[in-house]
C-alpha cells in the first residue's frame, strides 16, 4: 500500500505542477483552457509517473540548493537584456553573433548517485539553463566540469551551475 501511495502522491504533485504550467503558457484563463490543462495534466502527469516508476528514479533537493531559484530567476530579465543588446548589435553590424563555448569548475554539489545527490545536481543544472544568454551543454562529473554555451560571455549567465 506506501508503493500505491507514493506513486500516487507524486503523480498528483506532477498534475499540479503541469496544470498549472498549462495556464500560465496558455496564458487565458477560460473554462476551455481549465479543462484543457486538466487533461494535459492528467495525461503528462501518468506519462512522468509511469517513467518514473519503470527507471525506479528517486531523488530529493536539498534545501539550500532550493535557494538558488531566486537568483537564477531574477537573472532572466538580465540575461534577455544582455541578448537583444547583442542581437541588436549583430543586426547593426549586419553580422552574425559567434557566442562562445566556455568551460568551468562545477559547483562542489554532493557527489554519488543517492536520491539527494542525483537530485540536487538535476535541479543546479536545471536552474543554470533558465538564462536566455547562456546554457548548460554538457556535464563532465569525473573533471568537475561544466561545458556552456554563451552568446555574450557573461559569468551570471552561467549561475548556479
């Protein structure tokens, strides 16, 4: 019965995750639209849960790296400044920008594979690909290091991976 039950509670958080996501892209809060992320939900949320429980995935997050969600998001507004700027540039110029691979340490997150690890590395590197200027492009876990791509070389950018 706690297998049923957790499956059960992560599937419902899952839909109200992804119900919500739906209203906020869709951006129309109608009876249609409500019914819509209903069903979107409904179907993405069995969808995650049954990956899920097939790859037997569990993680956690650890609280501090919850914390990093502020900086990451206020960022944003930075980063797309920084990118129509560069754009804006580009297109005076009549060019095309290049952006550039950049090579870093890794945050000293936990290391391992237990759910606390796994997940607290997955929500870094989740957080670090919101900026619209520069995203993660691939992890080296034995180096200890993070391949990104920036448009305009911006260490910010890159934050919190």
């Amino acid at each position: 019965m706690g297998n049923v039950l957790r499956h059960a509670r992560a599937w419902l958080l899952w839909w109200i995750a992804l119900f919500w996501l739906w209203l906020l892209f869709a951006g129309d809060w109608n009876s249609i639209e409500v019914v819509a992320a209903a069903c979107a939900a409904a179907l993405a949320a069995t969808l995650a849960e049954a990956a899920r429980g097939l790859t037997d995935t569990r993680f956690r997050i650890a609280p501090a790296a919850l914390r990093t969600a502020g900086p990451a998001l206020l960022q944003v507004p930075v980063d797309f400044g920084i990118l129509l700027l560069a754009l804006g540039r580009a297109a005076r110029r009549r060019e095309r920008p290049a952006g550039a691979f950049v090579t870093r340490k890794a945050r000293s997150e936990p290391r391992g594979d237990d759910p606390l690890a796994f997940g607290t590395r997955a929500w870094i590197l989740y957080l670090a690909n919101f900026s619209p200027n520069g995203y993660v492009i691939a992890v080296d876990e034995e180096q200890g290091t993070v391949l990104f791509h920036d448009l305009v070389r911006h260490r910010k950018s890159e934050e919190p991976a």
